[in-house]
C-alpha cells in the first residue's frame, strides 16, 4: 500500500512539473502573441495611410489628366508663357522708367 501510495505521489509530483512547464509556455506564447498583435496594428496603420496617400495621389493624377485634356486642344500654354513674357518685360519697363525718371 505504501509504495502504491509513493508511487502517485511520484506521479502527481511529475504531473504539477509538466503543469507549470505547460503555463510557462502558455504565458510565453501570450507575450508573444501580445508583441505580434501591436506590431500587426502598426503595419495596419501604415496599409492606412499609404492607401489614403494612394487615394490622393490618384486624384491630383485624374485632375492633372483633365487639365492635360484641356489645355491641348487649344493654346492655353503659348498664352501663358506670352502673358509670363509680358509681365517681365512690364516689370521692366516699369523699373527703367523708376530709375531714370
């Protein structure tokens, strides 16, 4: 009866061992599932904003493309660069006139 005894006491000694090796695991395997969870949240949040980004950067395309469209069919940039050219020579007309008047 004895060893019988002894021997469950063995038994139930190595059973609480492999208990508190299995928690260990178990709260390891958590910290670990804790520091992936924070870093999934992170690369989540940058998904976000490059997605947002991506957003507003095909926008400013699209309305760069329709302004493309618009001003190839007539001669709106021959237009500007003269109206440019005007100016600067205004501008310098103005100043000669300042200077030497």
């Amino acid at each position: 009866m004895e060893e019988t005894i002894l021997s469950t006491k063995h038994i139930a000694l190595a059973v609480n061992e492999e208990l508190d090796l299995h928690t260990r695991l178990i709260d390891n395997l958590d910290e670990h599932v804790e520091v992936t969870d924070s870093q999934l949240q992170l690369i989540n949040n940058i998904f976000v904003f490059l997605s947002l980004f991506s957003f507003w950067e095909q926008r400013v395309r699209r309305r760069l493309a329709m302004l493309n469209k618009r001003t190839k069919g007539g001669c709106s940039c021959l237009c500007l660069i003269m109206s440019v050219i005007g100016m600067v020579v205004l501008v310098f007309v103005t100043y000669m006139l300042i200077r030497y008047l």
